[in-house]
C-alpha cells in the first residue's frame, strides 16, 4: 500500500523542523555575549537561525530530490510534459514564507523597541554634567539654573528596573574621520579608549564632527548611529570583565576599515584606580578623590 503524500510532506516537514531547532540551539556562531542586553539579541538570532536552517535544508533537499527524481533519462528525447500550475502548492508556498517573514518583522520591532530604539526624547543631563563639573571644582558650590533640554533620538539599550532609571556612568563619545574620543564629563577624562566598570549600566551620548559613523561592539550585541548634529544614545551593562572591539560599521571614508578602538571592562575596583590614575590633578584635588559614586 502506497503512503499518501500528505503524511510524508508531514512527516517530512516534522524533521526539517526538529533539525531546525536543534542547530538553532546547539550551534552558536555569535562572539562571546558581554553585555545584559546580549541574551534578548541572541535569543531573535536563535530563532532566526533555526529559520534559516529549515528553509536550507528544505529548498536544498528539494533541488537535490528534484534533480534526480526528474533528471532526464537515456534515450529520452521527447518533450517534458505540459504543467501549467499547482494552486495549492502556490497558495501553501506564498502562505508560509509570508508568515514567517511577518513574524520576524514582528518580533524583530518588538525587540528593537522595548531596547529604545525608536525613542526621542527631551535630554536633561546637560544640567546633570554641569552639576558635576561644578562639583569637582567646588564643593560648596552649586548649579543653580537649568540649562535647556536638548532634544535626542535612540536610547539603543536603556532600560530600567521597577519603573525607576539605574545610576548610570554618562560618556560623551565624539565619532570623527577616523577615530573614537570618549570624554568623562565629572572627573574631566578624554581617552581613545572606553573603560567602564563591570555591572554598573553606562549611557553614552554620541555625536559626530563631520560624516554619519556607527558604534557597534558585537560582543555587547548593540550598534547605534552617530550623526554629525544630532545626538543619539547607547546604554548598555557590561557583564564580562576584558576588553573587546569598538568597530564604526557605517562606510566614513576611505579608513573607515581603520576606525576602531576598544572598550575595556574593569572589575569595580580595577575602575575606581583608572579613573584615579586617569583625573586631572586639579579637579581630584578639588573633590577630594575620584570613584565611580561620584561620577553616577
């Protein structure tokens, strides 16, 4: 008795799942995760993984059964027969692909907004920074007005905890023809490299000085654009002490392949000496010491 086709198309499509979901799972091809944010990313690139493992192994096993099933015999010279269509075949194979793209679209939005990726936003730290600035020259000193709010786009990354922002370690990052400038607006710091505590959530501001850059630093999992006068956020909480690659993914110029720097994760401890090491001796004179409480 001959199987019905309907039960092996079943049968068929059960292990092209089941294979689907074991390489989603099973085979990781991302860079270490170092970030919080990195388990949400790479959860949507599991599934889009498991995805594109069973439409490979379905149109690829198709091709191959179709090129032998159907290959022309020894002898054969006559014409292949007339087909002029399937439509239930035409209906199911429009249906599924349609499905599944307006399912990653769906699930890749809502990942992309709950990180703030569509947000804009009034920008009041300007008078948290000059608060600060203020407070490591003078400590009886005071910010009495509020500078006016700027307006800002993204926030890639933000999050917070019971309704209530996280202290977070503010950085001006300055994207430039070809390099990265990270300035700590409390204790006065500019380097070409990021150095941030380990756990502690950090908020960069970005700006470019002449063309459209990109900060992406694929172990945290987080790209966000930098636009020559319109600021945008990053925020993220490093999870993994050690230093990783700050890359600009937006073609800046002829070395935009040469723009990178790196982002180093310290230990609390490790932190609070660079940033010692590192402040300007007027301003750590002034206030007294430098930690990273001072700075949040």
């Amino acid at each position: 008795m001959a199987v019905p086709t309907a039960l092996i198309t079943l049968l068929i499509g059960m292990v092209l799942t089941l294979a689907g979901l074991w390489v989603g799972h099973n085979v990781n091809l991302l860079p270490v995760d170092a970030s919080s944010n990195a388990p949400v990313y790479d959860a949507l690139f599991e599934v889009l993984f498991s995805i594109g493992t069973v439409l490979f192994l379905g149109i690829v096993g198709l091709l191959i059964y179709s090129l032998v099933r159907f290959r022309r015999r020894a002898g054969d010279l006559g014409d292949g027969a007339a087909i002029e269509g399937n439509l239930p075949l035409e209906i199911v194979w429009t249906a599924i692909p349609a499905v599944v793209v307006l399912f990653v679209g769906i699930y890749s939005y809502d990942i992309y907004e709950r990180m703030g990726g569509m947000a804009s936003f009034h920008d009041h730290s300007a008078m948290q920074v000059a608060t600060q600035q203020v407070a490591y020259q003078s400590a009886s000193v005071e910010a009495t007005q509020d500078p006016p709010a700027e307006r800002i786009w993204g926030g890639i990354g933000r999050s917070t905890q019971d309704g209530v922002s996280p202290v977070v370690l503010p950085v001006d990052v300055t994207a430039m023809q070809f390099a990265f400038i990270f300035h700590y607006p409390g204790p006065g710091i500019t380097a070409g490299e990021l150095h941030v505590p380990l756990g502690q959530p950090v908020r960069l501001r970005m700006e470019a000085k002449d063309v459209i850059h990109a900060f992406w630093v694929p172990q945290f999992r987080l790209k966000q654009d930098v636009i020559p006068g319109q600021p945008t956020l990053l925020t993220f909480t490093p999870t993994r002490a050690g230093s990783y690659p700050i890359v600009c993914a937006e073609l800046c110029g002829p070395y935009h392949g040469g723009m990178r720097s790196t982002v180093v994760v310290h230990e609390p401890e490790a932190f609070d000496d660079w940033l010692k090491s590192n402040t300007p001796a007027t301003l750590a004179s002034a206030s007294g010491g430098i930690s990273t409480k001072s700075i949040s």
